[in-house]
C-alpha cells in the first residue's frame, strides 16, 4: 500500500479488481475512505490509485451508505 496514513479525507471508488464482473453503474459510487484503504461503511475496499477530494465529489455519487454518509463534508 502506497497511501501514506494521513488524516486527510479521502474518497475513492472501489477497487473494481476484486470482482470477476464489474458492474458499471455501482462502480460510479464514491466512498469515503480510512486510513486502511477500506470505505468508512465496511462494504469495499478502495482504488487508493484514484482519489478525490471529499469536497469535489458531487452529491449524486456519494455512498449513502451508514459509516460514508457521515463522513461527507457539509455542501
Ligand atoms: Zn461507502
């Protein structure tokens, strides 16, 4: 793991590599990421290569999820 442990918020899609059919609509869900590279809601683990500023991430693609949904930043 190249992602130095930080505090900085983070948030990425999944790591789409874990799965043997992508599906391409649930791809375009955003998480928020922990330090250990897993989504804030438990459910995926994170593309670390690939991460957005939590602030930049637009609504409609938020993980709503309980564990992301908190850790948005207020719009
Ligand atoms: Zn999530």
């Amino acid at each position: 793991m190249t992602q130095p442990e930080t505090e900085e918020p983070w948030a990425a899609q999944r790591d789409a590599s874990w799965y043997d059919r992508p599906n391409v609509r649930t791809n375009k869900v955003v998480h928020v990421g922990r330090p250990d590279s897993w989504s804030r809601c438990g459910r995926s683990f994170l593309d670390d290569e690939m991460t957005w500023d939590p602030q930049g991430v637009s609504e409609s693609l938020r993980c709503r999820s309980n564990g992301c949904r908190q850790a948005w930043p207020a719009p």
